[in-house]
C-alpha cells in the first residue's frame, strides 16, 4: 500500500486523514518477487525509480520495495541494494 501525499482520493480513508508513516519508518527493503509485506511511501518509490532510471539496475526483473523502520537511506545505499536483486 503506498502512503504519503498527494492526499487527493476522496474515496481512500488515507486520504482523509492524511495517514503517513512516522519518521521512524523510513529506511528501504527491496526483494525479489512480490514476497515482501508492508507499506511503501510515494517518495521512496518515486525515489526508486529515479534510481533504476539512472543507473544500470534491476531492470527486467520483479521485484518489491517497502519501507521498514530506520533512518532514510542515502542514494548510494539504495543502488547498492538493487545491485544485490
């Protein structure tokens, strides 16, 4: 489930209440396939897929993104961990 604004789905009680994760979820776990459970905010997907755009990485293959407790991952440490899928 993605969280984090724009909070413009009038239908999704997220939106309503403008849920977010707290600061303390804000690291990043990837895995291979759809076997990962949890929530993903917009910004780290968004983040992800800025990253795969530019570097040379995880590309043809499916794989899971969400965000676990933890400090923000730097850029550097991201490609690293879509360079281990």
């Amino acid at each position: 489930q993605l969280f984090g604004g724009p909070y413009d789905n009038n239908y999704y009680l997220g939106t309503l209440f403008q849920l977010d994760k707290d600061a303390a979820t804000q690291d990043v776990t990837v895995g291979k396939g759809d076997e990962l459970l949890g929530d993903t905010l917009r910004s780290t997907l968004a983040e992800i897929t800025a990253q795969i755009c530019e570097g040379d990485c995880a590309r043809d293959m499916d794989f899971a993104v969400v965000n676990v407790k933890g400090e923000s991952p730097t850029a550097d440490t991201v490609q690293e961990r879509l360079r281990a899928l």
